[in-house]
C-alpha cells in the first residue's frame, strides 16, 4: 500500500528542478541586447526584456541616439506571441521611454511608420 501512495503523488519532470521556477529574471544590460531578447522566441527573455526595457533606456542616454531608430522599428512590429496580458501596456511604455529620450529620432521615426500605414 505504501508503494502506490507514493506512485500517485506528482512528481518533477526529469532535468527540471522545481526551486529554480521562480529565479528572478536575468538583467540585461545593453540596448542591443534587449532588442535581441524581445525578439527571441524565449518566453523568459522576452518578458524581462519587456520589463527592464523602460529603465534601461533612461539608464542608457549616451547608448540611446544610434539606436532609437532601430529600436522604434523592433517594438512598433513585436508580436504578442505569448499571449501576455501586459504586452500592450509594456509596449507603450517602452514607446513612450523612447520618445522621452530621444524625441528628434524616434517622432521622425514614428512619423514615418504612421505615415506608410505600417502601424498596428
């Protein structure tokens, strides 16, 4: 009897260590390292990238002008592919991060994605 209690109780997938689960996630420190982790087809990646994006862009003033541009292009055609209930509201943030450091490009920017009708 004590063998089949111990065989209905769930149990870990192999290779997977359940304290792990909630390790906090890795920061990244560099722009063009989160615009590679938003557009990676790792969840975890993509969710911290969204997450510390804001910040960094504030962080990083001097990074900021070469990439603007680019940056604008990566976030303005992400995709919701996992499904994130915040996806939309960490998008207009990082958008709005943006705009806020470095308006001359990224309005330009954003004027001429409008303006192709290439938005949303």
């Amino acid at each position: 009897e004590d063998e089949s209690d111990d065989e209905d109780e769930l149990q870990p997938l192999p290779g997977t260590d359940v304290q792990d689960e909630k390790q906090p996630a890795k920061t990244i420190f560099y722009l063009n390292d989160l615009k590679k982790a938003i557009i990676s087809e790792d969840y975890e990646q993509v969710e911290a990238a969204l997450n510390q994006f804001p910040e960094r862009i504030r962080e990083l003033p001097n990074e900021l002008p070469a990439m603007a541009e680019e940056l604008v292009d990566a976030v303005l055609y992400l995709d919701n592919r996992f499904n994130m209930s915040t996806f939309r509201d960490k998008r207009r943030q990082i958008l709005v991060s943006l705009a806020s450091c470095a308006p001359e490009v990224v309005v330009a920017s954003l004027h001429k994605h409008f303006f192709a009708k290439q938005v949303m």
